[in-house]
C-alpha cells in the first residue's frame, strides 16, 4: 500500500520510512545481544538503556501516524 500511487517509488521520504520500518528487526536483534553482553559483564544500567534502542523505531513511527490522524 505504500507504493501504490504512480511514482511513489521515487518519494525520498516513502522510500526513508520503508527502509526504516524493514530495519527495525535488525535494531531489535542488536539490542537484544548487546544488552545481554551488558547484563553478563553486570552493566546493568547500560544493559537498560541498550534494551531501548528498539524505541529508536517505534517512537518516530507512532509520531508519523499521530501526527497523521491529527491534521485537519
């Protein structure tokens, strides 16, 4: 759906929110093993904080559709 219009293949920021949204397993994956290298070397406080990079993705994506319910 979000390539259906013609020419959308050729919208920069389609094109940026798709490349983000395929991603954010790879970010996923990379804050799950490296808050766990943090917890075993017992960096707790830094094993938290690598626990959130996820967020990194969800956090602009419900802005976007909040930002695009509420336009008049």
């Amino acid at each position: 759906m979000m390539f259906d219009a013609p020419g959308s293949e050729h919208n920069a920021m389609l094109v940026t929110l798709y490349a983000v949204i395929v991603a954010y397993p790879l970010g996923l994956i990379a804050g799950i093993i490296s808050s766990w290298i943090a917890y075993k070397r017992r960096k707790f406080k830094f094993a938290y904080i690598l626990n959130a990079i996820p967020l990194l993705w969800v956090l602009p994506i419900v802005g976007l559709f909040v930002y695009a319910n509420t336009m008049p």
